[in-house]
C-alpha cells in the first residue's frame, strides 16, 4: 500500500479527501477531528450518536462553543497538551449523563488532533461490580448480627450500585415487612419509607413478593411509561412511581436454604445507569453472600442457645448434685467413727476409701460449677492481702498426705499479695494434684517460689510422663487431654488446667509450662503483688 504523502493528511478545514474518511463511519468507536484552532471537521456516524449533534450542527464549530467548560475537564486539558507536546494521549473518563465509561485517545495530526472515543463501559462496570462485592462481602463477614448487618449492606448499595436499595423479610408470620430502605440522599429515606407503604407489592408480573412466590431474580433495564402503565391499574399508583423516577430496575431473592425469605431490590432513578445482564448476576451473587450470612448467623445464635442451654444445665446439675454429695460425705464420716469404735477396722477402711472417692466427686462437680461459672462471667473474685507464702505451703500439706510423692519446697517470696487466696489455693492445688498423678513411677515433686521483681512465681516440677511438644499450648483449653478422653490410666475431664489459667489471667498473672516428652514437667505461674510490703 501506498504510504499516503503528509500533505494527504493535512488537515485545514471540513472538506475532506472522503475515501480517506469514509471508513472511519463504519467504526463502533466514535472518530472526531479538530483543526488547529480546535474546530469540529469531522465526526464519524458513532461520533454523531454520542455527541447526539448531526454533522450541520457539529462541523466548523469550535469546541468551547458546544461544550463550554469542556477545556478544564481532564479530556480538554489533554487536547491541549496533545496540541502542543504532539505526544499521543489517553484517558478514561466517566459520562455522568450518560453513565458510561469512555477510554479517550488524543492523537496529534499534522497541525490537527484526532479523538478516538473507546465504550469501555462493560470492562469498567465488571471490575467496578467485583469491587463492590468483596467490599460487600467483607461487611457481611464482619458480625453476626444480621438485621444490622443487612442495614449496613444496604447503605453500601447506594450510590455504588443504586440511588435506591430496600430490603424486604418475610416475619416470623410469614408476612412481607420492609426491613430497611437506603437512599443517595439521607432526606429521602423518610419521604421514601412513607411512599412505599403506600406502593402496591403484589403484582402478578413482577415486584418484590412475585420475586419471593418464584424464587426468581428479576431486571427492568429501562422502566417506560409503558411499562409502568401496562403493570400498574391505578391512576393515583402510577402516579406515586412516577414521583420516583424510576429508570432501572433489579429484584433478587434473600435464601434460607433453598426457600426465600426475603429480597433486595435495586432501583436507579437520578442516576441514567441501566442495569444489565452482568449487573444482575452481581445482585445475585450479593443475595447468596447475604444468605449465607444469615444462615451463618442463625447456625451461630443455635449454637450460642445450645451452649446456654448446656451451661444452665450443667450449672443447675452440679448444685444438685452437691447436696446428696455433702450428706453422703457426711454420713459416712459418722459410720466410720463407730466402726472404729467398736474396733471393725476393715469397715471403717472401707468407708475411708468410700470418702476419698466423695472428694474425687466433689471436685469434679466444682471444676463443672467452675466452668460454667467463667463462661457466664460468673467467676468471682474476692480480693484480700494474704501471705503467699503461708498459702504455697498450706497447699502443699495439704496434698502431701495424700499422695506417694515427697516434695522438696523452696519458698522464699516472703511477700504479702492482693489477690483471691482461696482461688489462687485452688490453682496450686490443681498443678500439686497433676504432677504426682502425672508422674506415679517417680517419688519426688519440687516446688520453688520466689520473688521476680513486681511479681511472685511459683514453678511445681515433677519428673513424670511429661507432654509432648506439639501438645503443650493446647493443655489449658477447655476439656483438653493429651491422651484423649478415653484415657483410663489418668482421669480427669481436662478441666483443671482451664480453670488454673482463668483464675490467673483474671488476677493480671500468667501461667505457662516447660516440658519433655518421658522427662517430667514444669507448670509454673506469676501474680503481681500489686502492694510494697
Ligand atoms: P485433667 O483433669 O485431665 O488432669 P487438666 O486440665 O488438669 O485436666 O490437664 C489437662 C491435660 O494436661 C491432662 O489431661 C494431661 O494430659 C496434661 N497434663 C496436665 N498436667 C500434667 C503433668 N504434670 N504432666 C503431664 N501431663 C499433664
């Protein structure tokens, strides 16, 4: 082909070599041309459409002419700089009159400019549409409380997707209720809440409660007055909606499951934006989120019900259980002393163990009670000075006795702590009772407590079984075993170590453990004197 010569492209006025010129009609991109004195001399058929100017009415026109103020908008300013720079320029830029997306490009020609104007508004919605749905979803993901997060939802909605976005559930009744209405502009909401109580819903082509009875999402790309007319019977109705301004229109269904429970509908009115085929698919991928949300926060409220449920009956449980525990406990200390007195050894040593057994059981229904106690935020404490180190070793008496083990105690923290002490005796009680049952082939535990600057700690180390490594962060979760709850060699419910951390963390402390899989381990915890003693 023949390169065209550079007068060829010269362009002075509107008369131009049409073969040149005549292709540029069949484009789908709108083609202008302006001369060095920024002059319409060309506009191609697509160019018309879009300027919706005819050729008389556009040619030989200067730009600021037809659009005034069109010099300081991102596009002018380009062609200017274009005019001087000669350098090819491009640009997106948003119709707000039109509501779509234009990729500009600003060609330098010989002592002329020529702009290309590219409908990018498909790409541009896509990616606009994505963005609105993570920034969606991340909002519904965010709580489980669904009324307000479908109210927040909703306020998303507009201006991004719709001046107008409502939602509609069904009640408990079953009965369609307007649950929340959102609007571009915030003085709207009132005059639209009272407008739509009086809008008709039931329609047998279309409208929210057709959207519920089908399960079917619904599009109006355009609302036309014939539309309007064709689906409303009322002079006063048509009115109403005509006092909307109704341009497009989506209805998608909210559902549980499969059955729907509700729908968000979508509405532009100021805005000129048609939804599409594209936009629907958006609307119902929100929906689904939004179902899941509310499907997740019902299974969240069940299970948040069944753990009340349980805790209240474990709690009602372990009182009742209490009181046939302590008169049991009791009567058996009155038969073991007149066992002894009439010298039947063997019997009273029978109801000794039938007693130890009592207190294995008393304990477990204080570590139940316990548990519920910290999960209703019932767990009280009840505050005093006391001598750390009298405790430490009260503690240790007290076990000592009933257990195979020695243990070699170093106690030095000679410190008065503000604290819980019967709890805190629980905890050491706790970690005394876990080192001799977790290591029965070895005879001693040692125990050393000592000053560390504003605090006091306590280590209990034994020699035993140890926890493997793997499993140790995990010792003082809720109903925790190393070795499952089947284990028969060592019982318990995994409860202990729960209730020691509680009781610590709630008194500013911090409690951890060392340990070696066959070597032994060592749980030790700090609290805060709080005082200067
Ligand atoms: P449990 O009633 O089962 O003893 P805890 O909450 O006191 O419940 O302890 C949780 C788990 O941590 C125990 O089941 C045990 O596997 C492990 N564990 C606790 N203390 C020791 C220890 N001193 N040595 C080895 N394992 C221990």
């Amino acid at each position: 082909m023949k390169e065209p010569k550079k007068s060829d492209t010269k362009i002075q006025d509107h008369h131009l070599p049409s073969p040149q010129f005549a292709a540029l009609d069949n484009l789908g991109d709108g083609i202008y041309i302006l001369n060095s004195n920024l002059e319409y001399i060309y506009e191609n058929k697509r160019g018309e459409e879009l300027s919706e100017l005819p050729k008389e009415k556009f040619i030989g026109k200067k730009i600021t002419e037809l659009y005034t103020d069109l010099l300081a908008t991102p596009t002018g300013k380009a062609i200017e700089r274009v005019k001087k720079t000669k350098q090819m320029e491009q640009l997106e830029v948003f119709y707000e009159k039109v509501h779509k997306w234009f990729l500009i490009t600003v060609y330098p020609l010989d002592g002329s400019i020529a702009i290309q104007v590219h409908d990018i508004s498909i790409r541009k919605n896509n990616e606009h549409n994505l963005l609105f749905l993570a920034k969606a979803s991340q909002e519904l993901s965010q709580s489980l409380n669904i009324d307000e997060t479908l109210k927040k939802l909703a306020k998303l909605t507009v201006p991004e997707i719709a001046d107008w976005c409502t939602i509609d559930l069904l009640n408990n009744k079953g009965k369609l209720e307007y649950f929340t209405i959102a609007h571009k502009d915030p003085e709207k909401i009132e005059w639209a809440k009272k407008l739509r109580s009086k809008l008709p819903r039931n329609s047998s082509s279309g409208g929210v409660e057709y959207v519920l009875k089908t399960g079917n999402a619904q599009i109006t790309p355009l609302v036309t007055d014939e539309l309007l007319k064709k689906s409303i019977k009322s002079e006063k109705e048509y009115q109403l909606i005509k006092s909307i301004g109704l341009n497009s229109v989506m209805i998608v269904p909210i559902c549980e499951g499969k059955k729907p429970i509700g729908a968000i509908t979508f509405i532009t009115s100021e805005t000129r934006r048609n939804y599409t085929k594209a936009d629907l698919a958006m609307a119902e991928d929100l929906a689904n989120r939004a179902s899941l949300a509310i499907e997740n926060a019902r299974l969240y409220k069940e299970a948040q019900d069944a753990i009340k449920l349980r805790n209240e009956f474990i709690s009602i449980a372990s009182h009742e259980l209490k009181t046939p525990v302590t008169s049991i406990k009791a009567y058996g200390q009155v038969l073991q002393r007149r066992f002894m007195k009439r010298g039947d050894a063997e019997s009273a040593n029978y109801l000794q163990k039938m007693d130890n057994q009592l207190n294995r059981l008393s304990a477990l229904i204080s570590d139940l009670l316990d548990v519920t106690r910290i999960e209703t935020g019932k767990l009280l404490l009840h505050k005093d000075y006391y001598d750390f180190d009298d405790l430490v070793k009260e503690s240790i008496d007290a076990i000592e006795r009933t257990i195979p083990q020695k243990i070699r105690v170093k106690v030095t923290t000679r410190k008065k702590v503000y604290g819980d002490k019967f709890r805190t005796g629980q905890v050491l009680t706790n970690l005394l009772s876990n080192a001799a049952k977790y290591s029965p082939e070895t005879a001693h535990i040692e125990v050393i407590a000592e000053q560390k600057k504003d605090d006091v700690e306590v280590c209990i180390k034994d020699f035993g079984i140890g926890i493997p490594k793997e499993k140790q962060t995990m010792v003082f979760d809720r109903f925790y075993r190393v070795s499952g709850p089947q284990d028969e060699t060592y019982p318990g419910l995994g409860l202990g170590l729960y209730i020691s951390s509680e009781i610590i963390k709630r008194q500013g402390g911090r409690i951890w453990l060392e340990s070696e899989e066959g070597k032994g381990s060592t749980f030790c915890f700090r609290l805060p004197i709080f005082i200067e003693n």
